[in-house]
C-alpha cells in the first residue's frame, strides 16, 4: 500500500494528451461563452433602432446580463466547491445556451431583458469553474500560461460573434444571432463525456477509483492500484468558505483582486458593448465598426497568452499592473484622429491589456487561493467584478446620452485602468510583506 500525495503529481506532470483535452474542451466552452456575452455589443445597433431605444435605455437592457453574471458567479462559484466542477459547468453551461436561444425569439425590451438575466447566470457560472479546473490540472510551470490560452476561447467567442455579425446581420436580422446557440447545446453531451472532474473533489468525496483512472491518464508511468490511498493538502476549508479569503493574511489581496476584477470588467463590458457604435457616431460604416470589434478580442486572445507566458516566467502581479497602465494609455488616445493602421493598433493594445488582462487576473486568483476554496475565491473576485461590467454599459449609455467629444468618453473608460494599476501595484506589496512575515516565523520556530 502506497500514501500518494496528488499535487506533487500534477504540479511535475509532462504535459500531454490528457492537458491537451483539458484545455481544448475548456476552450470550447468559453468560445460559446464569450459568443454569449459579446453578442450584445455587436446587435446593439440594431435593436436600438428597431425599438427606438435611447443609449442610455441600451445600456441599462445591456446590463441585464451583467446581472445575472454577478449572481451566477457568486452562487455557482460556491456551489462547485461543494457538488463538484464539472456538474457546475454542466448547469451553467446548459442555463446559459438555452435562455441565449429563446432570446431570439424576444419581441421587446422586457422579455429581451430577462432572457439575457438569464443566460448571465449560465455565463457568471462558468467562468470560475473552468478556470478552477483548468488551474487545478495544469503543471505548475505552464501554469498562467495554460489558463491564457484557455481563456483565449473567451476572446475567440467574442471574435466569432462579430464575425458572423458581419456575415448574419444584413441579411438575417440580428434575430439570428442568438438562434445560433442550438449549436452548442448540441455539442454539450460530447463535451461532458470528455471532460474530467476535479480530481480534489473525487479524493475529498472518497470516489478514490475515479480519481486514480484521472491520475494513470496523467501520468502513466505512476501504475497506481487499488491499495494506493490518495491525499491532497488544502482539500477542506475551515467553517465558511467565503470567510476564508480574508483569513491567513489574505484579506488586503482579497480586496485589491476584486478592485482589480471591477475595474478591468469595467472597462472590457464599456468598449464591448459601446465600440461599434462610438465608432459609428464617429462616422465609420457598420462593417467598419464591427471589425473594430473583432479586432479587439484578438488583441484579447494575444494579451492573454502572451502575459500568460510572461507570468510563468515573470511575476504575474507585476505583468498584470502594466498591462493595466497600458490599457488606461491606449484607451485613452482611441478618442484622438488617428491614422488607420494606428487606430487599429490601438484597440488592439486596448484589448490585449483590457479582456487579455481580464483572463490574467483569472489566472492569477486560481493561483493565489487553495484548492479548498478556489471556486469560491474565482466566483466572488469574479462577481464582485460584475459590477463594473455592470456598470459599463451604463457609463457608456450616459456618456453618449450627454452628447460629450469623443475623446472624453474615451478618457472616461481609460480611469479604471489606472485605479487597478495601484491595485495591483498594492497587491504586491502586500505579498512580499507576508512573504517576508512568515520567513521570520519560520526562522522563530527552528
């Protein structure tokens, strides 16, 4: 009989077929994801027109789904850590496809409303569970770096949505755009049938075959049996999981993650959602504004493996705080005239280091909390950082509805940026303070 502790074997592991899975299938559920939260953006246009909305009216309807991703997230978050990652992403997942599929068939403005509450919920829930089991899964030395690309799914959604935007919206309607989501509700039996569960949670529930099944994919050579008990360190929290992120000097990075998480959605839901129609206010053609768009979430995708690559080689926090410094930068000279290629530049910066930082961030938290309350720590940064996506929207529904110069509402969504900038600036310090607090306790007892 063998004692074997699960983390040295996942943290060590060659990456492999297994990891390639893992990534793909997370992948895939966040290019339908990020689809479903970035398709607002792109149709804004036209509902605004085919119900004479007013920007500030759009903003609120496009903030609907900003509020169910705050109680998704908040709730399903938690709720993982107790029945499990993967039944987690099955609800979310199947709650968010379905309500994004009636959605199409919405004929005003309060059933457009509850619709997209509801498919919020779906999406606020599946962020931090996948990002938790893809964290949990992936070798420590590729850690950020496989999370990046992970989440780059999210940015490949929102690039699909204003792809087919481009292709659907002239000739279908924007009604089309949502009856798009039948798809992945087709694919989803094939990708619960691939995906594996969380090998903390099968260990903490006693489901010990299972989880050696997981480990033998892993790691092959291991040749684990059925006498072989399974451990995991930091399996179980003490009382109150929410409690837990402010415990064990936690508490001033807790905070300085969710004004990170607020800021960040703050400005990823502004330019999402009021991009194609600030660049039309400015003249530019519909086509044009929504390529803006598309450019956007691959400038997301890019930031993201790149700072994921630079985090696994770098400090995380430190590679987060300037790509928060150059988001406010680039943001705020989108207002200015500019050359074509520099434009485009731009929101290619501006979305590297805004929705790129943004799956940064999701990284980073995954790392910072224990097993036993990483759900929770996601889902909680993630929902408090709902309300800033909430919020932008609303910003920028005011912003237009005030009928200010370009620039100033540009400036105005570059703010954010340099807030989470001292954030994260104040994150760091905050860890080498406890780093260098617990080195003299360490030192104390021997």
């Amino acid at each position: 009989m063998r004692a074997i502790d699960v983390h040295p074997i996942i943290d060590n592991a060659r990456f492999s077929r297994f990891h390639w899975t893992v990534v793909a299938l997370c992948a895939l559920l966040l290019i339908f994801d990020g689809y479903d939260l970035f398709i607002f953006g792109v149709v804004l246009p036209a509902i605004m027109q085919e119900w004479g909305l007013t920007p500030l009216q759009a903003g609120a309807l496009g903030s609907y789904a900003l509020f169910g991703m705050m109680f998704g997230a908040l709730t399903f978050g938690t709720l993982a850590d107790k029945i499990g990652r993967k039944k987690g992403i099955a609800i979310c997942f199947t709650l968010f496809s379905a309500a994004t599929l009636v959605n199409g068939f919405a004929s005003n403005p309060t059933e457009f409303g509850i619709c997209r509450f509801i498919a919020g919920l779906g999406c606020g829930g599946l962020m931090p569970n996948a990002v938790a089991l893809m964290s949990e899964y992936a070798p420590k030395r590729l850690r950020s770096t496989l999370v990046a690309v992970m989440f780059s799914g999210y940015s490949l959604g929102g690039m699909l949505a204003a792809g087919v935007g481009i292709y659907m919206l002239p000739t279908f309607g924007w009604q089309s755009m949502f009856f798009a989501a039948a798809v992945p509700l087709l694919l989803l039996p094939l990708i619960l049938w691939w995906l594996p569960e969380s090998v903390g949670f099968l260990v903490r529930e006693g489901q010990t075959a299972k989880a050696r099944l997981i480990l033998d994919r892993i790691d092959p050579m291991l040749a684990l049996d059925a006498t072989d008990t399974l451990h995991m360190a930091d399996t179980k929290g003490r009382g109150v999981a929410v409690l837990e992120l402010f415990r064990d000097g936690r508490a001033t990075r807790t905070l300085c993650l969710w004004v990170a998480f607020f800021c960040c959605l703050l400005m990823v839901y502004a330019l999402s959602s009021w991009l194609p129609k600030l660049m039309a206010s400015a003249g530019y053609s519909l086509g044009s504004s929504l390529s803006f768009l598309l450019v956007l979430n691959f400038g997301g995708m890019a930031g993201a493996i790149l700072g994921g690559w630079l985090g696994d080689r770098l400090n995380l926090g430190k590679v987060m705080g300037v790509f928060f410094i150059a988001a406010a930068l680039s943001i705020s000279l989108l207002g200015f005239k500019s050359a074509p290629v520099v434009l485009y530049l731009l929101i290619f910066v501006a979305g590297a280091t805004t929705i790129g930082t943004q799956i940064l961030l999701y990284a980073g938290t995954a790392q910072f909390y224990g097993l036993s309350i990483r759900s929770t720590g996601l889902g909680w940064a993630s929902g408090i950082g709902r309300n800033g996506a909430i919020l932008g929207p609303l910003l920028g529904g005011a912003l237009m509805g005030m009928n200010l110069p370009l620039q100033l509402n540009f400036i105005a969504f570059a703010v954010p940026g340099a807030v989470a900038a001292l954030a994260m600036a104040l994150f760091i310090l905050s860890s080498h303070r406890h780093q260098a607090v617990s080195s003299v306790l360490i030192t104390a007892k021997s």
